[in-house]
C-alpha cells in the first residue's frame, strides 16, 4: 500500500517500512544534504528551514549540509505543525532532548525518534484504541537504550503526543479531501 512518508513528500510502501530508515541512510552517504534536497524532500519552503536554525530549533548544518539527524528532526518538525502550535513543538522536543540547537543533551536522537514514530503511524489503523497503541508504543521502545534513568518514559509520552497530534492533522487533512469531493458534487 503506498503511504506519503510523515513530513516527507515522499510516496513510500507502507508494506517495506523496515527497509525506509536503510533507504535514507544512503542519501547521507556524500556527507549530508545540501538545503535544496531538504527543500524537496520536506516540501518545506527554505526560508522556512532558515528560520528555524535561525530561532535554534536545529542545529546549524556543517559546511552547508545537513546531516540525517537535522533532516530528522526538521521532518518531525514538519509532521507536527499542521495539529500543534510551534512552541508546544518545541516544548514537546525540548521535553525530551533539552536546548534544541545542542544535540549533546539529547534522551533520543532525532533519527531514532523519527523512525520509531514512522513504525508508529504504519500500523496505526491496525491499532485504533488507546490501549493497544500505548501497548504498541512500548512494544516499539524495546529496542530503545536509555541513557538516563526515565528517557524511555518520557520518549514514550512523546511518542503518544506525536502520534495523536499527527492522527489529528491526518483526520483534519481527510475531511479537507471529503469536502473538495462533496463541492465537485455540486
């Protein structure tokens, strides 16, 4: 089933989502992405993207390039900011990774939490009730190594609040496409 990749525009099979992280890692081969493969990537704007390094949401990109962690972050980024607000974004990233312009103090890495979510909404129709997702989510920190007493669990609360919001603006982006229908009707 082919999938829009969250806060990508790019089309993905949703059967092979254990293959995407493997597949992004070989774009960051040449030693990162220059802003104009994180522009179409993201569909982003890129005084967008500037502005954000700008007001330390991500760190700045080395020798003009991004590395797969900034790319991740920006798409986690992006997947949020059509259901949430842009400081309770930041304030759910800073939750569990501190200064956003600092990656040393970071629980997760950006990477890892993108990818982690990217398995979360996959299976999230098959996984509609709060219980199961919650069991879900914790079946999915398994492989997840803490590096402070507590990180999982707060990973794990961002993990829901990342899901919830994105299911939300998934909803709010269908009744957009239902209406458009509903107006050709006429």
């Amino acid at each position: 089933m082919e999938w829009i990749l969250p806060g990508t525009t790019i089309k993905v099979d949703k059967e092979n989502i254990e293959s995407i992280e493997e597949n992004f890692r070989t774009m960051f081969l040449p030693g990162g992405m220059v802003l104009s493969q994180v522009v179409g990537i993201t569909g982003l704007e890129t005084y967008t993207i500037q502005n954000w390094v700008k007001r330390g949401f991500l760190a700045r990109p080395k020798q003009k390039r991004y590395s797969m962690r900034q790319l991740c972050r920006i798409l986690n980024i992006n997947m949020l900011k059509s259901a949430l607000p842009m400081e309770d974004i930041c304030g759910l990233l800073s939750y569990i990774n501190g200064d956003l312009s600092d990656e040393s103090d970071d629980l997760i890495d950006d990477t890892v939490l993108y990818f982690l979510f990217v398995r979360l909404a996959a299976k999230c129709p098959d996984i509609a009730g709060a219980d199961q997702r919650n069991a879900y989510i914790h079946s999915v920190m398994q492989s997840y190594e803490e590096p402070a007493p507590g990180a999982g669990e707060r990973v794990e609360k961002v993990l829901r609040v990342m899901l919830t919001a994105w299911v939300a603006s998934e909803f709010c982006r269908r009744a957009v496409e239902m209406l458009s229908e509903l107006k050709k009707e006429n």
